[in-house]
C-alpha cells in the first residue's frame, strides 16, 4: 500500500490488497479478498463487500452529479465478485441515508458512468462507455452495450439487453431486446436466454406474451387483463405483468418486426 493515502477511520480487512497512489477516505467499509488496483479513488461513505476486482483509475462513491445533492449523509454499495474495470465512476446517492447499489457478480468495463440512486441487480454486463442516468434500475442479467446512454429513472428488466449505441428513454421490459437511438424493441433476446439456459419452451412462452404485447390489436387495457389472467400459470407473464404496473416513464413500445 506504498504512496497510498488510506484514512485511519476507513475499516479494511487484511485480505484485501490496495495497489499503490490509491485514496481511501473516511467512512469507507472494504471487505475481505478485494484486489483494488492503483490510482483508484473511493470516496466516503462507500461499502464494498468481498472478492471483488476493482482496477486501476477507478473512482467510487463520488459526489452526485445533481443540483439537489447538498452534501447530505448517503452511500455507494457494491456487493461480492465485481469485476469493475478502468476508469469506471460510481456516484453515491442524493438523499439522507439513500443508497446507490451494485449487487453481486457484475462486470462493468471500462469508462462506465453510473450515477446516483443507481440500482444495478446481480450478473450483469455494462459494457465500456456507457453512461446510466441517476435512478436507473437493472434487473438481474440484463445487459447493456457498449456507449449506450440510460435516461434518468428508466429500467431494464431482467435477462433484457440494450444494445450498443443505443439510448434508451423508457422502460425495456425483461426478456425483450432493444436498439437504436431512440431505442426500439426489436423482439426477444432470444441468444441471452440461450445462453442462460432458458429452455426451448420457456423461450416459446416468453415470445407468446411479447407477441401479445407488442404484435396484438388489443387494447392497452386488454392487454393487462390477459396478462393477469395468463400469470396463473406462466410466470413470465408475471414477470411483465408487474413491470408494467410499476412504470413511471412508460414501457418502451416501439417496434420493428424481424423473424421471431
């Protein structure tokens, strides 16, 4: 930890190693096994679980870009087995006691913004130069691209992915895949759940609620209602069911047709 600069009041367990030229403040909790790299910068009131690999020029927990921040008591969280490669910047949140939160065994790559109130789920991929607006939400194993941009507030559902370059404006529901800027839904990320070990029928059973949604002349109305009544026996309907219903920006509904 040579030429490194670690406040006393930072707790570290012994297992983890800090490359040389890094800054640690106050207030900071790292855990057990972290391999941090040199010149990483981790701010106060950050929490990093265990085993993770955080490389060189990272910055953690750092001031929210917003006006509304007023130097309030808040927290970045990262979870256990991150990979978070060069120079990615991770805000902490606005708000008393809020918390911007990183779950387990995400990789984000290089030069990746995310910023406050940022919820990211666990086994994701942001790919390098992407850029996440504050309160954006990713649902586990989702996936976005290479220098995409999030909107502020917008959610990805889990096992979605948005593609690189895209900009993405409201929410992407889980299972479906997206590009473009603006953003459009181009069908089911069917390679994803493939790779993810999603069965053929499940696969089937995910394009039915997708063509229901985005291929039928029902009604928005209908369309809820024929979810709710699909839900009690397929789960994935459930699963689009409740992101609809908790929308704030609205789903993403836009589409443009290729086989299925």
């Amino acid at each position: 930890m040579a030429r490194s600069r670690i406040s006393k009041r930072a707790r570290i367990k012994r297992s983890s190693t800090i490359g040389a030229f890094s800054v640690i403040e106050d207030d900071v909790i790292i855990g057990e096994r972290n391999t941090i790299g040199s010149h990483v910068v981790i701010r106060k009131g950050t929490v990093i679980g265990n085993d993770n690999m955080i490389h060189t020029g990272v910055h953690l927990g750092v001031l929210p870009q917003d006006y509304h921040y007023q130097g309030e008591r808040s927290r970045c969280h990262i979870g256990n087995n991150n990979i978070i490669r060069e120079y990615a910047t991770i805000s902490k949140a606005t708000g008393e006691d809020r918390e911007t939160v990183i779950g387990d065994s995400n990789f984000i790559m290089t030069y990746v913004h995310v910023a406050h109130n940022v919820v990211i789920g666990s086994h994701t991929i942001v790919a390098s130069g992407s850029q996440l607006g504050g309160h954006v939400q990713l649902g586990d194993h989702a996936t976005v691209g290479g220098l995409a941009g999030v909107h502020q507030f917008c959610r990805i559902g889990k096992y979605a992915m948005l593609g690189a370059k895209s900009y993405l404006s409201q929410d992407l529901p889980p299972y479906l895949l997206a590009c473009g800027n603006r953003a459009v839904v181009f069908g089911v990320n069917v390679r994803g759940l493939q790779r993810h070990t999603f069965s053929r029928s499940d696969i089937e059973r995910i394009k039915e609620i997708y063509r229901l949604l985005y291929r039928s002349s029902f009604g928005s109305s209908r369309v809820l209602e024929m979810l709710e009544e699909k839900a009690t026996d397929n789960d994935f309907a459930g699963d689009f069911l409740g992101f609809v219903r908790t929308s704030q920006r609205g789903i993403l509904l836009k589409t443009k047709r290729r086989p299925l």
